[in-house]
C-alpha cells in the first residue's frame, strides 16, 4: 500500500470511447465517494490536451474512471507513467494485454487457465460466413462492457449482417470464439484478493451493455451458490489470471461455468472469458457489491484504491 499521504485527486472519466456515459456513472460515484472521504476531488473529462489539463489541475494522485478504449488499454497510464503522476488501477502493460481479448487468452494459456478456441479476423470476413460452426460468439477484441457482440446460435443461417453494415463504428478487429452455455459468475480481486464469487443472471439474450447498467437488466447473486469446488476454482483462477497479466489494484475476472455439460453426460466445466482492469463503479456494479459483501463501504472502496496509487504499475 501506498504511504504517500494524497490529498488532490482528479478523477477521469467520460472520454472518447463507446462507453463514456457507463464512465460518467463510474467516475461521479467515486467523486462523491471521495469528497466523503475527505479528499479534494476534481473532476476531468480528457481531451486531446490531457497533459495540459493535469498540469493546470495540479492532482497529487489521479483516479482513472476510464472505460474502453484509451481509458483502460494503456493508453492514458502512459500518460500518466510520463508525467510521473500516481494512478488507480493497472498499468501500461497489464492493461494493453487485458484489453486486447486474444492477448488476454494468450496469457491465460501460457498460465494453465481454461479457454475455449477463437479466432481473430476483420468484421466483414466475420459477416459474410461462419468462421466456425455455430453456436458462436462475435465480438469486438479490444472494447468492453459487451459492446459489439453477437450470439450466432445453432442454425442460424449466416452471422449478424451489422458486421458488414458500413454504419459500423466499433473496432474492425473481431474475435469468433466458441460459446459456452452455462451461468456466468465473476471474481473481483482486490490487491491480490480474491473477494466472492457473484453469479449473473439476467432475462435479456445474454449479459450485454443493457443487462448490466440498466436498472433492473440483470440480478446479481453473492456468493454464487455453486458447489464450494467451483467457488475456490474461481476464486484461485482469477487471482492467477491477475498475476499473471501483471494487474494492480482492483481486477475483475469472468467466467462461464457450463453445469449443462452434465445432462449430456460430460463433466461439468469452467472457462475463463476475460478480465477487467478497470471493472465499473456504477450503483449497479460488480465490484463494490463484493466489496460491501466483505464488509467494505464504497467510499472505503475508493479511499482503498487512491491510497494504493502509485507510478511503474
């Protein structure tokens, strides 16, 4: 933990990905959060001039509430690794290496952790044929908050005709990997911590953008009731995966747990999806649930993670 006594934070949030509004709702809640807490908290939407913007706010620490794009691939840590300014959350590498999806898998390989195959190719190529037998999954390797994806489900005909539209604003790199049905459930560690394990459920198709940050678009169960063998799986496998991508501060780890294997006679299986280095703070986020299950407020949650801010994440 970080001894440096911080007082002036600024927080980003906003930006210039598709998910600046889900980090609006992110960054205000840790702005709050952290006047409670006593800090001076200033509030910064970057742009083009981020340099200049830090340099005329003077911050002690920088809270990065970025998501997507830019905010959470490295891309502002080198910044801020540049201007030598502490900041949340991982740094430069672990957080180009979690953003892009195949990377991350990559990783997970060379780790012994459970994936399931892929393929990585340009959004048309996946458009105008099956990349591998349905039922798939299409989705962009480099964004997040299940922005751009795609569910092709056994017999459908050919995949989502969005992926050729030329209306098409999203990352041209796509990754097909195999689906896997089953329950999603995710681990949040905190440090190198693992805090519960949550199962998601929602009524929508699967778990998108709309199930996780509209009210009432999912529910959450903590902890998970799975059996105590696949709560500790996932707890020893997100931590793992933390370590072994290089994370710093609070991480979050999805996974897939396909217990339908079991009617069809096979074993039951667990699948790591990704993992997020920079998970939401929103009301409806996943970690600051966990957090509050082990009996961390979400202000306590924020305070935690400025005072373990630093540079060289």
């Amino acid at each position: 933990m970080n001894k440096v006594a911080f007082k002036r934070i600024a927080v980003l949030m906003g930006g210039r990905s598709a998910e600046r509004e889900v980090s609006f709702s992110s960054g205000r809640g840790v702005m709050k959060a952290l006047k409670e807490e006593g800090f001076d908290a200033i509030e910064i939407d970057p742009a083009d001039d981020l340099q200049y913007q830090l340099r005329a706010t003077k911050p002690d620490a920088v809270f990065n509430a970025l998501h997507g794009r830019f905010g959470e691939d490295g891309t502002v840590q080198g910044i801020l690794e540049w201007m030598r300014l502490p900041y949340t959350h991982s740094g430069v590498l672990a957080s180009a290496l979690a953003m892009h999806k195949e990377r991350t898998k990559d990783i997970y390989r060379a780790a012994g952790l459970p994936v399931v195959k892929s393929i990585v190719c340009d959004r048309r190529e996946a458009g105008a044929r099956h990349m591998m037998e349905p039922p798939y999954v299409v989705k962009p390797v480099n964004e997040g908050s299940s922005v751009g994806i795609f569910i092709v489900r056994k017999g459908d005909n050919r995949p989502p005709v969005a992926l050729v539209a030329d209306e098409w604003t999203i990352s041209s790199e796509m990754m097909v990997e195999e689906f896997v049905p089953g329950r999603e459930l995710t681990v949040s560690v905190m440090g190198e911590k693992p805090l519960c394990v949550t199962e998601i459920t929602t009524e929508l198709e699967f778990y998108d953008y709309e199930a996780k940050y509209a009210p009432g678009g999912s529910k959450h169960v903590l902890p998970a009731q799975v059996p105590d063998s696949v709560a500790r799986d996932c707890m020893e496998m997100s931590v793992i995966a933390h370590k072994a991508l290089g994370c710093r501060g609070v991480s979050r780890t999805d996974f897939r747990y396909d217990d339908t294997a079991v009617a069809n006679g096979r074993n039951p299986r667990l699948i790591l999806l990704e993992t997020n280095t920079q998970p939401g703070m929103t009301p409806t986020s996943l970690v600051p649930e966990q957090a509050a299950y082990i009996g961390m407020s979400y202000a306590k949650l924020c305070r935690w993670m400025v005072e373990d801010a630093s540079c060289d994440r």
